[in-house]
DNA sequence: GTTTTATTTGTGTAGACAGCATGTC
DNA sequence: CTACACAAATAAAAC
C-alpha cells in the first residue's frame, strides 16, 4: 500500500517521503483496511519495530486535520520523551505531560497531540482537567501492560474513565504479542490486527558448547575461550556487530562489562571523551567500573547508574562506538536501542521468598525484539545461552516456540480498588454503590470474567476501608461523598493507606523528628524500599536500638527495618554526606540515592498538605523538611536556600564563611560575598535579601560593577529537575 | 618456594509511575 | 521451601 493512497495531511507524506517511506509495512496496511481512517478502534498486536507508532501517527495526523485531539499514553518518562520528538512538527502542536515539571497542566489544552504517562493522565483526570474530554482519539502504547501488576490497573481505569467521559472515542491500543489479544480486543470494542512479519529478519537460536543452533541451521563459531557469553559477543564484533547482553542482576550486568572489557580493548577518542563523561557523572566505584568499561568498548547498563551515565551509555551504543552493553532488563522494555545481536545469558530471575523463575515469554520477546537495526543490519539474532545438551530443547520449548502469556486484568486487587474507588467518588464518576458497580461492570477484569464475585466482595472491604479512614461518607440515601481528606488524597495521587498513614501517624505525635518523618514516608506502600541485605541488619538494629524514640512506627517488620535503612539514606542526603560515600556505606547506587529523593520528594509534598489541615502544629517543620530533601541541606542552610540562584553548594559556602542568613548576606562585606557568587549573582541575591528583611539596599549598592556579562538565554540549557545538573 | 588454577563457601538478588511551581553547577 | 552468579577463601597443581 502505497503513502501517496492514504488520507493523511500534505505536510506528513512529505516528512515520510524525505524519511525514504514511500509504502506501508505488510501490518501497518493491515491496520488501514481494519478502519484505521474510518475512527475504527484498534487493537495492534505486532513485533516490537514493525512500525506501530507510525500507524498511531498517521491517525493522530487525520484525525487532527479533521478538527480531532490526540492523547497518546505511554508507560515510561523517556518514552513519553522519545515519542514527543518523533511527532513533534511544523504542522502540529505537540505537548508532553509527565511528573516532570515540562509543561503547565492547564496549557496542555492547546496542543493537538499529548504524550503523556498513564499516571500522569489518571492525575489529571482526578484534577478534572477540562481539556481530556475534548480528546477524540486515545492512543496507548504498550496496552498489554494492563496486566502488570503494579501498574495496570491504573492503566485500566484510565482507559475506562475516557471512554466514560467521551463514548465516541476512537481507541488504538498498540501492544506486544499476548496470548489472549482476542479478549482485550473484545473489551475495547477493537478490531483486532496481529502479524508475525518484521522489517528485519530475526533468527531465534540456543549457543551450547560452540555452535548456535537456529531452527534448521546452526551457526559454528570459532570458539578459543570457553567463556559461552563471551565468545558470542566476540563472533559478533569480529563481524562489527553491536550485542546487546540480558542478565538477572546489577552485579552481574558489571561483572560482564569488566570481562568483556578484557578481550575487546577497543581503543578510540570517542569512548575515552565517554568514558571521561561517565567518570564524572558516577564517582562510586561502580562508576569507575563503567568508565574503564567504556574505554574498552564495553558498558553496562542498571538503574543504579545516575542518568546522565546511562545516558553516556545509550549514546556511545547507539553511535557505535560502545561494542556490548551488559544490561538488566531497563533497556528491554524502554528506549528503543537496538544491536545485531541479543544474548539473554540469565532467562531465570529472583523472585523474593520465590527463588528462581523463568521470565515470562512475554519478557523474552521484548529482549529478542530488540535484534536487528532496521536498514543497518542484514539480520537480527536472538541468542540464548543453554548449560547442558537437554537445556537446548527445553529453551526451545519455553522460550522460542512458546505461546506468550494471557494478560489479566489487575483491577480487582483490594488495595488498587481502595484507590481508585476513591478517585471515581471524588471525581464524580459514581455517586453510590450502584454507579460504581456499573462502571465496574464495564472494567477489563468484568469482560474477562463471567463471574465477580471476588470484585463484588472486594468493592465492599474498599468502600468500608475509605469510610473506616474518613475519606468518604455515605448518606442515609446510599449517596457516596469524598471528605475534604479523601478529595486531598485523591488529587495528590496517594494510595488511601498512605495518605491515612501520614495523617494518623503525624496527627499523634507531640514532638517532631526528622528521621521519624522520613521513617514514616519510607513505611509507606508509595514509596521505593532498599533490599535490606545481612550486612546491613547490623548496622539497622543499632539504629533501632539507639534512636528508637525518634522512630513514630514500631511495627517490627521486614518492611519497618528496609524502611529504617531507606530513611537513612534519605537522611544522609539532606546531612549533606557526599553522594559517594553514602552510596559505600549503604551499598546503592548513586542513582538509587536520587530515585529515593525524588519519591520522598513526592511524598514530603503530600504530607506537608496534610499537616496543614491534619497537623498545623507541624506545619513549618514538615515544610522545612521538604526543603532540605528537595536541596539535600542540613537544618542550619534553611535560611540561605530560600534566595533564588542559591543551591546546596552555594548555600554552604557563604555558611563556611560565616555566612549564615540573608541578614549576614547584608552586613557582610560586599567583596566577600562577591568572591564567592559572582558580580552578577550577588546584585540579585542582595536584593531579595533586602526585600526579606525589610532593609533598603542602598548601604551596600555600588559597590558592584556590572562587569561580568550576563549569557544569553539562548545560550543556557534549561534543565528539567534539580537532579539532572552534573551532565 | 612461588605463581597459577581449580574447588569450596558465603552472600545477595529488576524496574520506576505520581504533586507543585521555577531553579542548580 | 525452590537457583544461580559472583567473589573471596582455600586447596591443588604447575612452574
């Protein structure tokens, strides 16, 4: 099927043609004769990389000629990033909406495409934005993940609070491979478009003792080391080939690096200037690790990695410099990188209290997809490793040849339920128990089951939950009402037992504690916990047996222990311990440490809401709290750091010189402050001092000379959040 | 006697969304 | 309760 045949805008068949697309891939023309011009709903189940998000441009691109607006929903910040870039054009106003502080939520409304993450979208759903119901087309990426356990309900909900609000919504879902597309299909009112084909071939096989063996062929190699893993990526690189290496743990994704590092000693500029990146950006030893990696053509790849060195990473792979990365599995559902060749050495993965267990089908085609760069490589080849002659058979079995998994609806899990019922209470979606039933009735899970039983009982524990915490009534009528508690937790996002646990907690306390604050947020279901590890259960008890009074919480779990340590981390953040020696002591990784303060960051927020209607008395002390998360400061720079253009490392400068308060800032001598600020700096702090204090300016002007010329604008990078400086 | 290599033992285990209002080195 | 990779400690073998 030809470009130049299809109802799409002037301005987009140019960008195609300029691209070298001048026909549509086999199941892209499949999804056009299913009605995807005629606003037909889609359920588009094909291969990773055969061209699904040009099947949702090209109907995001009529339907806005047409006079239409376009959500297109994805499941990761740097997706949503990545697709912005992708649409964004001459022709259409492009905005993205995630957590990140990109755009303001009410200007969202002008743009005919929104990128936005399915949080984002359930948030501003819950803060009523009036433009979602002028959305017309609803595009989701990666709509498979609605049987995610942690994510998809939300995913779920979302999907049905749209189609609720605007029933003449046309959907396009674009997933993976799934074992039941029929039902999805069916909930979503969907034609249904799969297809095996993609635009790179790819060869599936299992290595075992030197040979690759594909379906009907093999593949000797010239194999010197008896290193399986190794030996792989060398027959790719001599070849000039790119792998792409999946292991089960961060240890090992290092580990890898460091060996293949060893036998491949490419040497070039291009990764000492990489390498020299990553070193600055990571100073923990497994920093370190990564750039002397680097300088040998071998990289990993985990999340413990600070973003601008994974950012080094995924550049200096995708210009080719970079031979191998070692990776867990953030690159098999993210950004799309791919190589020649993909090495899945670990296809088991711990699961606590589980052991080992296969990862699902599901997982294994997202990393197999990733073989094979459309137009740069002849083929694709998706390896994996067996350990002994029966193991090839087997992974032939459970991996290659296996149907993928069935996806199952999340939302009729308690706790998800306790959340989202509340939201459809305080956003006016269901006044009572029968409106609720009935838009459950209309869920994912109600299609897939013919009997609710367990949703039906389960809908009762949540609504007493929420009446039990005072987040909502019910009227003598049976009329469902959210309290001004439950409307707040709704709209700051918070699970219900978070946002009780806050306010109860927090509510009975006499005196404040930060560690007892931080503790407390760490206990929570929406916040990230450190695996507690033996080595640090000592280090773990002694806190708890020297600062218990300081702790609110005493439940002696596992949970309270992993949040002891988490807190401590959060802790040695805002005593402004050096990032390295916080990461050796608690052994995370420097981007743990920011993972941690960004969630805490979120929920520090949220409590201080709370205690200003929940717990005045605290209301300056969980604010100050925030702040020095947010700044990672000790108590004393609170003063200093509320001037704009004074940071953590400004702020303790002028405090070493015995400059501790904006009232100091005034009375110190002017070419103190300018020595350690900058001519043009000091003007505009000095100015919000004095507006601060009430005193004029006039005893210290002149002092300065405006020298120093101020840089352009255009000539600054602005920077999405606080954490991203160092890159 | 010293260095290299095999064997045993103990340890730890993936990822990442959300609020709000302008800024850090 | 389930496994496995890795690193450190230890033993064995080669030089």
């Amino acid at each position: 099927m030809k470009i130049d045949s299809l109802p799409i805008p002037i301005s987009l068949r140019t960008k195609y043609s300029a691209l070298g697309i001048t026909e549509l891939y086999p199941p892209q023309a499949k999804c056009v004769e299913a009605g995807l011009f005629n606003r037909k709903n889609q359920l588009v189940a094909i291969p990773t990389a055969s061209g699904k998000t040009l099947v949702a441009e090209m109907a995001m691109q009529k339907e806005i000629s047409d006079g239409g607006k376009c959500l297109y929903i994805v499941p990761l910040k740097a997706l949503a990033a990545e697709k912005y870039e992708d649409f964004s054009g001459k022709e259409v106003k492009v905005g993205i909406a995630t957590g990140d502080p990109d755009q303001r939520d009410e200007y969202l409304g002008r743009y005919d495409i929104i990128v936005a993450t399915s949080e984002k979208t359930d948030s501003l759903l819950r803060n009523r934005a009036e433009w979602l119901k002028r959305v017309s087309l609803l595009v989701v990426d990666e709509i498979h993940l609605i049987g995610d356990p942690s994510r998809g309900a939300t995913l779920e909900m979302v999907i049905a609070k749209l189609r609720y609000q605007n029933p003449n919504l046309q959907i396009i879902g674009l997933s993976a491979t799934m074992g039941n597309p029929e039902e999805l299909a069916n909930w979503l009112n969907a034609a249904l478009v799969t297809s095996e084909w993609r635009p790179v071939d790819l060869r599936e096989g299992v290595y075992y003792n030197g040979a690759i063996h594909f379906h009907g062929s093999e593949r000797i190699l010239q194999t010197p080391k008896k290193d399986d893993d190794l030996n792989l990526l060398l027959d790719t690189a001599e070849e000039g080939g790119q792998c792409l290496v999946f292991v089960s743990s961060r240890r090992s994704a290092e580990a890898y690096a460091k060996r293949a590092a060893v036998v491949l000693k490419k040497k070039s500029e291009a990764l000492d200037l990489y390498a020299e990146k990553i070193a600055k950006a990571d100073t923990t030893p497994s920093g370190k690790v990564l750039a002397n990696s680097v300088k040998n053509g071998a990289a990993f790849h985990h999340a413990g990695l600070p973003r601008a060195a994974r950012e080094a990473v995924e550049e200096g792979f995708r210009k080719g410099e970079i031979q191998v990365i070692a990776s867990t599995p953030t690159l098999a559902a993210g950004l799309n990188l791919p190589a020649r060749r993909v090495i899945i050495r670990d296809y088991q993965r711990y699961e606590a209290g589980v052991g080992m267990n296969p990862i699902p089908v599901m997982e294994y085609r997202q990393m197999a997809g990733r073989a094979g760069r459309p137009r740069l490589d002849p083929y694709g080849e998706a390896v994996l490793i067996a350990k002994d002659r029966d193991a090839v058979d087997v992974l032939f079995e459970k991996f290659i040849d296996a149907p993928a998994e069935n996806i199952a609806s999340q939302c009729q899990k308690e706790n998800e339920l306790r959340n989202h019922l509340l939201a459809l209470i305080t956003t006016g979606f269901a006044k009572n128990r029968a409106e609720l039933d009935g838009f459950m009735e209309k869920s994912f899970y109600a299609s897939q089951k013919a009997v609710h039983r367990r949703l039906d009982r389960n809908i009762g524990k949540a609504l007493s939950y929420l009446i039990e915490s005072g987040m909502i009534t019910e009227e003598t009528g049976g009329e469902l009402l959210g309290t001004s508690f439950g409307v707040l937790a709704s709209r700051l996002y918070l699970d219900p037992e978070t946002a009780s646990l806050i306010r109860d907690i927090l509510g009975k306390q006499e005196t404040f504690s930060a560690f007892g604050m931080l503790h407390l947020l760490c206990m929570t279901p929406n916040m990230f916990r450190f695996y507690l590890k033996a080595s640090d259960e000592r280090l773990v008890d002694e806190v708890f047996s020297e600062r218990g009074d300081e702790l609110w919480c005493e439940e002696l779990s596992e949970e309270f222990f992993a949040a002891v340590k988490t807190a401590l981390v959060a802790e040695a953040w805002c005593e402004e311990v050096p990032e390295d020696v916080i990461c050796e002591n608690f052994g995370v990784g420097a981007g743990d440490i920011h993972a941690v303060v960004e969630n805490l960051r979120w929920l520090m927020h949220a409590s201080a809401r709370i205690a200003h209607e929940f717990a005045p008395r605290f209301d300056t002390d969980v604010r100050d709290l925030e702040i020095r998360i947010e700044n990672g400061v000790k108590e004393e720079l609170l003063p200093l750091i509320t001037l704009r253009g004074i940071g953590r490392i400004r702020a303790r400068r002028l405090f070493d010189r015995g400059i501790t308060t904006p009232e100091d800032l005034l009375s110190a001598e002017p070419k103190d402050v300018v020595g350690i600020l900058g001519t043009v700096l000091t003007k505009s702090v000095l100015e919000q001092a004095a507006k601060k204090t009430g005193r004029t300016l006039d005893a210290v002007p002149l002092l300065i000379e405006e020298e120093a010329v101020p840089v352009k604008a255009s000539e600054t990078k602005p920077q999405k959040t606080l954490f991203d400086f160092g890159e």
